[in-house]
C-alpha cells in the first residue's frame, strides 16, 4: 500500500499502530486504502461480498478483494479497511444487519476483529461516538445492528448500490404559495414566511431566531416542541393567516418523513425514555394543534439546504446527471446529496460520522477521524492548531476565522499565502468527504453554502477549492470533474427554503 502524503502518521491504537510506524508508513487517507484494494490482482486476492440489510428498503450490497489474510500486516489493514467500509455504508444508507459473504468458509478472526471495531469498540472507532449509530439503527429498525458472516454455496452478490430514490422522498414540484418554515438546530431555532412564486422563485418575507433551548444540557425536543411553535405563533401573529403549509427541518435524522430519535445526543440528549418512544408522533401532531389545517411536514436539515440548493441556487443545472452534494460548515458538517431528480434516497445520510482519515494519534486514541472537526465552522482553528499556528499568533478558537480570513485577503503576500494553505487543508477533507460519498452517489456537483460568520465567501473558497484539486490530482476515486461552487450567503435561508418547498411539494392541492 502506497505511503501517504501525511509523513507526520505515527502510530494508532493496538494491535494497528505497528502499521504507522515510521519505517512502514501506511498513507493515513481511507481513499488511498481504497484504490490499493481495487488495484489488487483478482488472481491473487480473495473476494467479499458485504451485504447490508435494510428491510422494508433494499439491501445495499458492496464487493471488494481482500489481501493474503496470512500475512499478519495485510491482515490488519485488511481488518481497518472493512471495518472503515461498513461505518461508512452504515452512515449512509443505514441498516440493521451486515453480512460478510465470501465463497470460502468465514474467517473467524477477520469477522472478531470487525465487530469488536464496530461492536465493543464503541468510542475507540473514530471521533464520533459509534453509540449514535447503533441508536439510530434501533430507533429506525426496532432491533440492534448485527454483524455476521456466512459461505455463499454459488456466486457472490452483485453490487448493488443506493443511488436511485427507490422507496426514499421524492418531493414534486413545489405549487407557489405561502409557507411557514422552521429550522430547530442544535443551539439555534430559526423560523420565516416563505413565499413560493409562480416563476420558480423564492421570497422570505420574515426572518426571526431563538435559542432552541434556554438549557441545552436538559434538552429534549419531544418536550420543547410546542413551546418552540408557541413562540412561532406570538411572533408572527396573525401573520400566519395566510399559510398554506408548514415545513419543519431538524437537526437529527430523518427517515421518509420520521423522526428518529437517539438518546443522549443533539436535540433529544435528555429525553426520558417515554418521550423517546413518544417523540415521532409529538413532532408530528405539535404542528397541527398550533396550525390546525396546514399540512406539516418533517426533513432533516440537510435535506432541506440540499432542496434550496437544488431548485433555487442552479444545483440542478450545475449537477447535471450526476448528484448534488451540498455542505454547510456548522456545529458539525451539515451535509445532503440529492439525486438528478432532486430526490433523496432511503437512508441516515450521517455523512458526519464518514471515516476518512487514520487518524495519527496517541496510542489508545481513536482509530479514524471523521469530516466532524476540519469540515465544521471550526475546521479553520483546527487545521491551524495542527500547524501551530494558533499558539504563534497567540490565538483563541473563535479567533482563527476573522484573523486567518483577513491575512488572507489583506496585502501582505506572505500572509496571505499562510492563510490561504490552513483553507486548502479544509479543501482536502472535502475531497476525502466526496470521495466517500462518490463511491456510492456518484457525484456531478458540489455547492457550500456561503457563511458572512465563518468568513466564507469567493476568496476563501477559491482557497478551498484549490486544496481540493491538490488532494484530488492522482487520486480517480475523487471526484475531481465535479463542480465546485460556493453560493454566497446563503445558509440563514437555504434551510427555511428547502422546508418550505417540502411542505409546499407535500400538499400539492
């Protein structure tokens, strides 16, 4: 396997940190894993299936070649590497059980060191706590995730991908009308009035902000929740008259219209039991007591940026036949891909939970790091901390985007060039992000929606853009053609409008 770029990669926690020593360093990218093991001689490796188990949706199934399992180095790359593959599908199109096929018996100790990656090794994985996938697994599919292997008596599975939007939520076009929009995030609830017009456009005609809840410690949205649309309704009045429909986005998971609540994370973190079991039908019934007779519809937030994006900023144009991948740099990355038809596939779409990168670590550290930290608004503290910048310039975290941002774009060369590689370093995570999700929803655009708070307008992306390239050039698994464009102050109202064209999209009459 090729030596990574990275030469800082030191070691990993047992029994994988031998591989990143420094006289056998493995490239610390999961992208450059996954070209060696595509590039395996078919001849000399042995195939697998991984089938993922989706029921009432589509099995989603992958096939790859593994190396000479008798080798002891292969055999713990062998052991990341699928491990790595089986996080990543499970964060993207969800399941609730994995079976390993291959056309040998199963090997014992491959399927052990698997499961106890993603099983027993819950926050040893990667930075994000695997304790939120398997509660979303039970939330979404009443049962635990399960990770099995078996012989197959004929020929493997053939891949088959998630792609298409069979059985996920296909919006229409959106009927011009008023709608009454709200994005619950994790700190902050935005709401607005949103105006569909007869021409495809979009007009906001309010914009107003609350703390989502006055302690974050202790919230839990199944209880907030009609406390939230009591305030919608004294600051808009009679307002809302006119509204023909509501359109709620969430911070969490939402699968075909369901909440999928998980305990102690995000906006359900101190939700008793009961009110987890509960939380599905308050979310649903809570708008229609507070506006009896307007449809009300629930997505995710990503969704609802990725639906703005797609019919009111040209993503549909932009993306061609390909999908449209959209990012916005929040607490965490807020991340969507829709479809050619602007459609969302069945899935958790949990792109924050990717691995992309081993991680170098202290040894008992985790084993991957996600697009969490380098692809949220403080991605540009982080990726100046590792270069040391913050401690020369005497700089605290939510001081690195206006000072970096202002090098950048000031006068002096040398600080500008400086600023401008910390935003390549954010360029290059991109690349390991859409490279991940490329390989499952090939990819033919990418918007970021602009923030005036994070600094992140033309210069800083073209910045951005440029450490995508860097890293993509000699790199086929990432998707280098793919548009990239930056859609300039958008993220206050990407995601009202993407709820509202879903509420509106619901309710056609």
């Amino acid at each position: 396997m090729a030596a990574g770029t990275d030469q800082a990669v030191s070691m990993l926690c047992d029994p994988y940190r031998d591989l990143f020593a420094a006289e056998q360093a493995v490239s610390p990218y999961l992208v450059d894993w996954s070209q060696a093991f595509a590039d395996l001689d078919p001849t000399q490796a042995a195939p697998v299936a991984l089938v993922f188990k989706r029921s009432p949706y589509p099995d989603v199934v992958e096939r790859w070649l593994l190396p000479d399992l008798a080798d002891p180095r292969s055999r713990r790359i062998a052991e990341l590497h699928l491990s790595a593959r089986l996080n990543n599908v499970l964060s993207i199109a969800g399941a609730h059980g994995i079976d390993i096929v291959t056309p040998k018996a199963p090997d014992a100790g491959l399927l052990a060191a698997v499961r106890g990656n993603l099983l027993a090794r819950l926050d040893d994985f990667s930075n994000m706590s695997l304790y939120f996938l398997h509660g979303l697994v039970q939330s979404a599919f009443g049962r635990d995730l399960s990770i099995n292997a078996s012989q197959t008596d004929g020929c493997l599975p053939e891949a088959r991908g998630h792609g298409g939007a069979t059985g996920g939520e296909k919006p229409g076009q959106a009927r011009p009308g008023l709608a009454l929009a709200v994005n619950i995030g994790q700190h902050l609830t935005s709401w607005g009035l949103i105006r569909l017009t007869r021409d495809g456009g979009c007009v906001v005609e309010r914009l107003c902000r609350r703390e989502t809840c006055l302690d974050l410690t202790r919230c839990c949205l199944t209880a907030e929740i009609a406390d939230i649309l009591a305030a919608v309704q004294s600051d808009l009045g009679q307002a809302t008259d006119g509204v023909e429909a509501v359109g709620i986005s969430l911070a969490a998971t939402v699968l075909d219209g369901r909440p999928l609540p998980v305990a102690e994370f995000g906006l359900f973190a101190a939700c008793s039991q009961g009110e987890l079991d509960r939380a599905a039908t308050v979310l649903h019934e809570a708008p229609a007591r507070a506006f009896p007779g307007r449809p009300a519809v629930l997505v995710n937030d990503g969704r609802a940026q990725a639906l703005f994006a797609f019919h009111f900023a040209g993503g549909k144009t932009a993306a061609g036949s390909g999908h449209l991948l959209t990012l916005r740099l929040g607490a965490c990355p807020c991340v969507h891909c829709l479809d050619a038809d602007g459609h969302s596939p069945p899935g958790f779409d949990e792109f924050g939970w990717l691995a992309i990168r081993a991680v170098p670590s202290r040894p008992g550290g985790p084993l991957f790091s996600t697009p969490r930290h380098p692809l949220s608004h403080y991605g540009l503290a982080a990726a100046a901390h590792e270069l040391g910048l913050l401690a020369r310039y005497g700089l605290g975290i939510e001081d690195a985007i206006p000072f970096f941002h202002s090098r950048l774009t000031g006068e002096d060369p040398e600080a500008a060039r400086e600023a401008a590689g910390i935003y390549r370093i954010l360029g290059a995570h991109l690349a390991m992000l859409a490279a991940e999700i490329h390989a499952h929803r090939p990819l033919g655009a990418i918007m970021v929606m602009g923030s005036q708070a994070n600094r992140l307008d033309s210069p800083a992306f073209a910045a951005l853009s440029d450490g995508y390239a860097a890293f993509a050039a000699g790199r086929p698994l990432v998707p280098a053609t793919a548009g990239r464009i930056l859609v300039e102050e958008a993220s206050a109202e990407a995601g009202l409008v993407g709820a509202a064209f879903a509420a509106l999209s619901a309710d056609p009459a």
